[in-house]
C-alpha cells in the first residue's frame, strides 16, 4: 500500500494563534504555563487535522515556537555562553537567542537570522565556538512531543534537522575560527543517543532533514554524510527517511553510498520532477523513495493526474509499499486554511489549496495509487474539472497581454543612448549639486496614517476625505523636506500599505486573501497577494499622488515603484507558467507607469528591487544565469522606456553583490542606492573593480533603529566611501526607507545627513 505523509504544518494556527500568545508572553500579559498550554494545544490541533484528513505519516516535532534551527540549537546545547550564563528559564533563554533580551538587567541581542534557502522564512544560524561542545537537553522536546502526540492516539514520524545541515547552517561565533562541519565527530553521539531515546519512545521512523543536499556542497561538507550516518542506523536506532527539498539532489549522488543503509529518502519532485528517474536509479535495493508531488511552498491546487503520473513510475521501479505520496517540503511556506477565505472569489477559490487542503491532497493521491483511480472518481473528477476551469478562465487568460509580450522587442530593453550621454543631459536637466542628497521613499507611516487608512477600507471615510488626508501628508514631507534642504524629493509613500501589496490592489491578474497568513519569521507573519493571471494594468498606479507631490514642490520629485522581480517573489506566482513570463508581464505593466510618470513631470523615478538577490537559483551555473538574464531583462523593460533626461534609480537593502555583480551591473540604473552603513565600505571595491562608471547612493546610516548618527560619524562614513567612489558618483542617502522610523529621530538624522554633505561639497 503507499503511504501518505506530510513532512511538516504550520505552526501559527488558524489565526495566528501562536503569533498573538508570544507576543503576549512577550508583553507579559500571558503567563510561561499559558504560553506553553497554548503551544500544545495547537500542536496537538494539527496533528488532529492531519489524521481526521486520513494522513499516515503525520510528523511531530516540526512545532517551534520560534524557529526549528533554533529548537535544535537549544536540543545539542549549542547555545553560546552569553545566553547559557544568565540563569533564564529554557524558554526565555530560547527567545533570548531568537530575539534578544533586555529586562531586569539583562541585554543580549539575538543570534543572527537569515533566509531560509530561498524561501521568504528566516531561520536562526547556529553559531558554534572553537571549543564547542554538544550534550543532550534534559527532556529532549522531539521525545516529549512524540510522547505527547502518543498519548494523544497519534504515532507520529518525529522530524529533525540532520548533524550535516545543521552544521553547514552554522556558523563559527565571533571571536571564534572553527569551521563548523569540524565539530561533527562531537555532534554525532547526541543524535545516537537522541534517536535511541526516541525508538525507546515507541517511535519506529525518524524524518531527518538533510536540506543542504540540493545546494553545490563544499567536499568537507560531502565527505561528513558518510561518518554521520554510518553511526545513524542500528538496530536500537529508528530506521531513517532523509528528507531533501527545494531542489534536486543529482549533482550531489556521489554522496548516494552513505545513505544506502537508510530506510528511505525523500526528494521534491514539485520544483524538479526530472530528478526521479535518476534518484530512482540510486536507491539500494530496499529503499523507500518519498515522492514529494505536492507543493509546500506555494497555494495551488495539486494537479492530481500529474501526480499520479510520477507516483506510478515510481511504483512501477519498486513496488507500492516502498513508495510515500508526500508534500514537497514542510507546509510551513503555505497558509493555514482556505476555509477562513470568505472574500475570494467563488471561482478563483476553488483553484486554491492551503495546508489543510493539501494534507488531503496526499491523501488522495496515496489511494489512488494504491486502490487505482476509481478508488477516489469523484476527487480526480473535481481536481481535474477545477484545473480546466483555471486553464481557460478569462481571469488567467488575457489575449492582449500576450499579444503585447509576444511584441516585446529587444530595443524595448535600452535606453536611448549610453550613460555618459544620459547624464550630460540630466545633468543639464536636474541641476543637482555634486553629493546630491534624497531619501529611499518611505517617510514615518505614523499612527495617524494608519488610523485613516483603516477607515478608509472599513468604508468609513469618503476616497475623497482620504485623498485630501494623503494630499495633506505629503504637503507635510514636502514642507519637512524644504526645510532639511534635500535634493531629490520623495513624496512620502503615505498610501502606501505595502510595497507589493500596494501594486498588486491597482493591477489585474491579483487576488488577495484576508487571513492567508505565512510564517516569516519568530510571530512575524506576512501575507502574500497571489498572481492568478494575465498580468495587466487598467490605469495608472501612483502617478496621481507624485504628480500632486511634484506640483507642489521646488525640487525634482522622485517617483517611486516596486520592481517586477520584488512584486513576483514577495507574492504567490502561477505555477502554471514560468515566472520569466509573469516577471515579463509585471514589467509591461510598470513600463506604461514609468512612461506616464515621466509624461506627468516626474523626472526621477526609483525601482525598487530588493528581492532580486533572493531569487537567485541555489546553485550557481546555468540555472543561475538564466534567472539572472529574465530578472535583468525584465527590471530593463519596465525602466528603458525614458528620455535620456530621466534619471532611473533602483534600490537594494544590501551591498554583497560579489556573486551577481555582471547582473547588477546589466540593469544600467543612472542611480543606485544600497545598504552600507552596517556593511564594510570595502565592499564597494566590487564598484572600482568592475569600473562601474555610473552613480551610487551607499547608504550613510543605519534606519533600523532609533539612533540618530552624529554629523562627524556620517562625514566618516562619506570619507571611506571616497577612497572607493569617485566625488561625482556619489549620491548621499540612508540604507532604506524611513517608514518604521519616528519623525523626531528622522528629522535629526537627515539633518546630520545633509549637512555631511554640505560639508564635502565645499571641500570638492
Ligand atoms: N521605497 C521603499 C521604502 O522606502 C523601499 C523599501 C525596501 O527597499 N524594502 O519604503
Ligand atoms: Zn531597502
């Protein structure tokens, strides 16, 4: 029989259960028993939707409070002795790693947080000393929850990060130079001795995630597979399922021979179903392949038929009992319920399948392949019925769109003429002084403006009251401006809501969900708008707001827009065509916007494309360079279609572009503006290296906290950056947007800004 599995739920809850009792614990407004109470019971309500849904691999474990890496890091006792030698309760000294602690005397900031592989989740990064050691927590929390969801009438499939991904997700601690997959002679022993207290537990299966596998692996990190696992299988040990994801495995199968003794491996067959045949063609004779069909990290509907497909040339290679029909990856990366989803809809609706739904998925698709498809007729019917209604609905169809992609010329792609002739003319037109000062687009989003806002969209202000209220807003940063003596203006982005959300309201092609939350990071939950269709835009998005501002102002305004590869990856895509096309068509429709806010008088218009590096393929190659191409392509054709004395920007929220730089280089921005200020100014040599010839704003403070930066420490700042930039180069801005900012700290620090660059001014 094939078995149906789920490698891992979301732990928010229905709604966002878990965010609201953290951050109440946080407040203290909840007590650490309520706190706790709360956690199980949502555990305990999720593997309850998973086994009422008919899943036969349900796993446990997968809850954190916070973040899985972090969970392990308190499992092994890898907590760095900042955090260990303040006497906190374990779950206070939890948070303190995830998110730092100031109280009763106490002030340690958190570990670092990155992305978790190119997904939108951010993980805690293990971070390791020279004299590292690991022990065994007291009442190991994969056994405790095991326990708790066995006395609950649920064997589950306890989930954990394999020795080798935690390792090479880890980093050494400052001060510190060990390499961290050193440590894993150290590390080993206490997976043995968890795992052994897990089959003492009664669990027979272990999920052990070794995600790194899908990326280009350094050899150290390769040759670790085999010394681990070894010492992983034996007979008071459970058998193993290695579980990989967001990518394939096949450059990586000279690792193969260290897992032949595992039980199984899983592989995700949704991002590269082309790896099957291959994989299949590695497993050891009794190997379980788990067939990862449907997918965890986006809101569609799977296409059953196709799934069975794969799952029976699995069967027909090894048999029904040694194939799994499992989600692709962790749930994690979808939202809870599409039951909670009142305003969708009807027909967009049925097209859509969050965690809940795709625990049935699996589901499905293991009986159909164990009983054959008459087994589950009325669901393959309806499946199949809802993906044809998607595929010809006028929603995800629109023949002008495609018509005007299939006219996209090259030319469409550049500008009028090369830079050096764009400035002369900008120069000419704009006027600016050398040094010129502006903002990234954001200025405080006070309470106030959020106050209208939401009567506004409770309907209980006119458009009319809440334009005077916008209008008057940037009246307000036009006046402030004046005063601080910028260069280039911005109008503020007070009607702004969210930077994707924002355009996706104004384009067609867009649905939203009201309570289609996702995890991002600890209790901060985002909500991506969904890209159903044909991209298009029925009317300009932001030119009324600039031209209101422009009209109003002495100095040049800068027009401000999200970039198409942000608005694709900060939302759900298709995936019924390839994202190259709906970046295509996102950039067509910001085309026509840049075109008409030009047309309006606005001579400065900024691109924001923070996004783009998180796009990046996770290997290097081919694949990478392809993504870089369409990304390049399609940030060019929605900015190319300018006079020469239109000055684009674009924007970055960092300044590693060692990897990519050929790409950032290939935009031919006028202007970019990056993060710097918490970065070495070194990184700029990558700018005089490459010989970039056109103009960078590095950014000179940090907006991420409340610090005002003194004139002399910006005047620093500007001095290093001049022995890498030259003086006509360089553009003087924060690192990014000042919307989480006070007006107080705001006004002090621009202040200081500016004068900085008065101070170069005179002297160049
Ligand atoms: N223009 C945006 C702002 O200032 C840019 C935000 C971002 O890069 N994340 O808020
Ligand atoms: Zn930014």
């Amino acid at each position: 029989m094939v078995q149906s599995s789920v490698l891992g739920f979301p732990r928010m809850g229905g709604n966002r259960e878990l965010k609201k009792a953290n951050e109440a614990y946080w407040a203290d407004k909840l007590s650490r028993a309520d706190l706790l109470a709360e956690n199980k019971r949502l555990r305990l309500a999720h593997w309850k939707v998973q086994k009422d849904a008919g899943v036969d691999i349900i796993p446990s474990n997968d809850f954190a409070s916070y973040d899985h890496v972090l969970d392990h890091i308190q499992l092994f006792n890898a907590i760095p002795e900042r955090y260990s030698s303040q006497g906190l309760e374990p779950i206070d000294e939890y948070f303190a790693m995830g998110r730092g602690h100031q109280k009763n005397g106490i002030d340690v900031p958190s570990l670092e947080m990155v992305k978790w592989f190119d997904s939108n989740y951010h993980y805690v990064k293990p971070t390791l000393q020279d004299n590292q050691t690991f022990k065994l927590a007291a009442d190991p929390k994969p056994v405790r929850e095991f326990l708790e969801a066995k006395e609950a009438g649920i064997i589950t499939r306890p989930v954990l990060l394999g020795p080798v991904s935690f390792l090479h997700l880890g980093k050494a601690d400052r001060g510190s130079t060990v390499d961290p997959i050193s440590l894993l002679d150290k590390l080993v022993p206490v997976y043995v001795e968890l795992l052994e207290k897990l089959k003492a537990a009664g669990a027979e299966t272990v999920q052990i995630d070794e995600p790194v596998l899908v990326q280009d692996l350094p050899a150290k990190a390769k040759a670790a597979f085999k010394p681990a696992y070894e010492k992983l299988v034996g007979d008071k040990l459970p058998k193993l399922v290695l579980a990989t994801y967001f990518g394939d495995i096949v450059h990586n199968f000279d690792v193969f021979p260290a897992l032949q003794s595992l039980h199984g491996i899983h592989i995700d067959l949704v991002r590269n179903p082309e790896q099957l045949e291959a994989v299949l063609g590695q497993l050891g004779p009794k190997q379980v392949l788990s067939a990862g069909v449907v997918d965890g990290r986006n809101i569609w509907k799977t296409n059953f038929k196709r799934a069975i497909e794969i799952v029976e040339t699995a069967i027909q290679k090894l048999g029904q009992d040694r194939v799994i029909v499992a989600t692709s990856s962790s749930l994690l990366h979808t939202p809870h319920s599409l039951d909670s989803e009142k305003k969708l809809p009807a027909e967009v609706k049925d097209w859509f399948s969050f965690a809940v739904q795709k625990t049935s998925e699996v589901v499905v698709i293991a009986k159909a392949a164990t009983d054959g498809a008459a087994a589950v007729r009325e669901a393959l019917e309806a499946n199949a019925k809802s993906w044809q209604a998607r595929s010809s609905s006028e929603r995800t169809n629109n023949p002008h769109v495609k018509d005007r992609q299939s006219k996209v010329t090259a030319a469409q792609h550049e500008r009028q003429s090369a830079f050096p002739e764009r400035y002369a003319q900008q120069k000419n037109h704009l006027k600016l002084p050398l040094f010129p000062t502006t903002t990234i687009g954001s200025f405080p989003q006070t309470k106030e403006i959020r106050i209208q806002r939401n009567k506004f969209t409770k309907g209980e202000i006119t458009a009319e009251q809440y334009e005077k209220f916008i209008e008057k807003e940037i009246q307000d940063v036009i006046k402030i401006q004046d005063e601080l003596k910028l260069d280039v203006y911005v109008h503020g982005e007070p009607e702004r809501n969210d930077m994707v959300q924002y355009f996706g309201e104004r384009l067609d092609g867009y649905v939203f969900t009201t309570n289609g939350w996702v995890q991002s990071y600890g209790s901060r939950c985002v909500r991506p708008p969904i890209i159903v269709g044909d991209i298009s835009r029925p009317a300009p998005m932001t030119v009324k707001e600039s031209k209101y501002a422009a009209s109003i102002s002495s100095k040049p305004m800068k027009g401000m827009l999200t970039g198409p590869i942000t608005c694709l990856r900060w939302s759900f895509p298709r995936d019924d065509v390839h994202q190259s096309v709906q970046a295509q068509q996102l950039a067509l429709a910001l085309r026509d916007e840049v075109v008409d806010l030009e047309a309006a008088g606005i001579y400065v218009i900024q691109v924001d494309e923070p996004a783009l590096r998180e796009g990046l393929p996770l290997r290097a190659g081919t694949e990478r360079e392809k993504y870089l191409t369409w990304a390049v392509d399609s940030f060019k054709l929605s900015t190319a279609g300018v006079k020469d004395s239109t000055q684009i920007h674009s924007h970055f929220c960092y300044s590693e572009f060692q990897d990519f730089f050929h790409a950032i280089a290939a935009l031919d921005a006028d202007v970019l503006s990056i993060e710097n200020s918490k970065s070495d100014a070194k990184l700029l040599k990558v700018f005089v290296d490459k010989a970039y010839p056109r103009h960078i704003g590095p950014g000179v403070y940090d907006i991420h906290s409340p610090r005002i930066p003194s004139e002399q420490e910006i005047k620093d700042r500007l001095a290093e950056m001049l022995e890498y930039l030259k003086p006509d180069q360089l553009w003087v801005n924060p690192d990014c947007g000042l919307k989480t900012r006070q007006w107080t700290e705001t006004k002090a620090a621009l202040t200081n800004m500016v004068n900085a660059a008065i101070f170069y001014r005179e002297k160049y």
